[in-house]
C-alpha cells in the first residue's frame, strides 16, 4: 500500500470521526435543551389521601401518579386556565383524558365549569372552576378527583395565550362548524373553517350564542383538542417537541417529567388509534342566586365506570 492511499485512509477516517463525535456533541445538546425546558414546565404535587367509595378502585393511601411506560394506562386533566394580572384566574376548561395503549384509545370527556361540587381543601362547596382560583392545580386535580371518585394521574395546565400560540406552531386546526355564528368581531361560518391560534381561542370560548350553552362550548373545545392531540401523536422527532417547549416554557405548567414524555413517545404515541368523546349530563339550577350545573349521582357512577373501565 502506497503512503499516499495511507495517508488518504488515515485522513478519511479521523473525518469520520469528527462527524461522528460532532453528531454526539449536537445530540446531546439538542437532548439536554429539550431535557432543561420540559425541567422548567415541570411542577410536582404532594400525592394526597384518597379513599374511592369504589372497593376495586380504592387503595387506602396516598395516590402516586401511574408511571407512563410499560405501556400502563394512565389518566390527565387538562386545565386551560383564564389568567388575569395579579390573580391565577380560574380553569374555564377542564378535559380529563383517560390512555390506555392496550385498547388503542383515548377517553375524552369535559367537566362543564359551573359544576356544582365539593372544594376539596376550601370547605365550602362551589363551582369546579373555582377550584383553581382557590388552590391552584393541586386543589383542582384533588377536587376532580373525588368529583369522578377517581384518581387522576397527571395534570397540565395552560393559559389562554398558550393555547393560541400552540395552535400557530402546529399551523392551525380544520373543526367541522355546526352553525354560523359572530363572536368578538369575527364570523365563523357553518361548515368545515381552518382556524389559526387566536379564531381557534374564540370559537372554543364562545357559548351565549350555542343553543347548548356550555355543553356546546364544552363540544367545540374538545373538537379543537382532538385535532391538536392527532398532530401532536404524529410527531416522530425530540426537535419538534423542543420547539413546542420553547415556545411554551411559560404558559404550561406539569407533573409530567421530561423521562416520562420521551417513553411517551417511544412507547405509547404510535398505538393511539382512536379518540372517543363522552359528555357529561346534567341540568341548570339556581342555588342562592348563583347558576350552577348539577350533575345527578347516576351520572357521575356512570364517568367512574367509563374512566375504571378505559383504565383497567
């Protein structure tokens, strides 16, 4: 073999080399900036006494999240969260998804606003709402917690501006629109629309002019939800998951470690098929001059059952 070829082999390979270590350095730079975002949205809560009236679902003790991995089914509540300046606001929507791989599916259901229900940690008893005004996301996630007589194994919370912004780096959402209607200077009309993040805001918040009220509010909210969850379980790269956390970092906030969404997504996003939609039934009553939405016994056995049966 001549020098000059083994000088060329030589070369050749300390290039290699460098392309190989320079791939690790970018690697791990990308993995350590999405692993510092998703540190800063990360905000743990204490795991609290919890006794299900439910004998298969009781467990005496403290609840600790369901760990995500393994293919485990495991339960969120989503809160999008009204923020006001110098005030944490109230969650104006709250949407409890139950994952279980095993069944290819996601459980979706809202809890309408106004529901009538104990305060867990406040000692009165109040819209569900208030909740989170009174005790952040720690006494709503316990508060809908006895509400459904279930425990829940995660929470999110995002405000509004976070919504809106979502949308955008997704590049819009396509609902099917059931009725025309002008809300806040813009129309949207009867049919299918493609909404960027501030129409999708709108027509998810808007429910004076619904003949349903919240109830279809509640409709067109989980109908904007099941579109930005299809996107989101398309993603096959960390980079897009970094660009939705940078970009975020200060609108959400979760008990959901960045271990846990890398399992997420190696191990659960491509099995989810199908996103089913329950709705939660009741009536309006008026209670000391306060609007309430009540939810009857039967129905709220009725979400426990669906919620056991999705989990377990």
């Amino acid at each position: 073999m001549s020098m000059r070829l083994k000088y060329a082999l030589v070369g050749s390979a300390a290039g290699l080399a460098l392309l190989a270590a320079a791939a690790v350095v970018y690697g791990w730079h990308i993995y350590s900036s999405v692993r510092d975002t998703a540190a800063e949205v990360y905000e743990p809560i204490a795991p609290r006494e919890y006794v299900s009236r439910d004998p298969e679902v009781s467990n005496g003790g403290g609840v600790e999240p369901a760990a995500i991995g393994g293919k485990h089914p495991f339960s969120v509540v989503v809160m999008g969260v009204d923020e006001r300046e110098g005030d944490r606001g109230r969650s104006d929507t709250i949407i409890v998804l139950a994952v279980n791989p095993d069944k290819n599916s996601i459980l979706m259901f809202n809890i309408p606003r106004d529901t009538r229900t104990e305060i867990v940690g406040h000692g009165t008893t109040d819209k569900i709402n208030h909740a989170y005004a009174f005790g952040g996301a720690e006494m709503s996630k316990s508060t809908i917690e006895t509400f459904l007589d279930y425990p829940i194994d995660y929470y999110v919370t995002i405000n509004m501006e976070g919504f809106a912004k979502l949308i955008d780096l997704l590049g819009g959402v396509e609902v099917n629109n059931p009725f025309a209607f002008d809300y806040s200077g813009i129309t949207f009309n009867e049919g299918p629309l493609k909404l960027n993040g501030e129409e999708a805001l709108l027509y998810s918040r808007m429910r004076y002019e619904d003949p349903r009220g919240d109830l279809g509010r509640n409709g067109r909210q989980r109908d904007v939800l099941v579109q930005v969850m299809k996107r989101t379980l398309s993603f096959t790269s960390i980079l897009q998951v970094q660009k939705l956390l940078d970009q975020l970092g200060s609108s959400v906030r979760t008990n959901i470690t960045f271990d846990e969404m890398k399992r997420f997504m190696a191990e659960y996003r491509s099995g989810l098929k199908r996103i089913e939609t329950v709705e939660i039934g009741g009536r309006g009553q008026t209670i000391g001059g306060v609007w309430y939405y009540i939810v009857p016994d039967e129905e709220r056995n009725r979400i426990h059952d669906l919620l056991k049966e999705q989990l377990q």
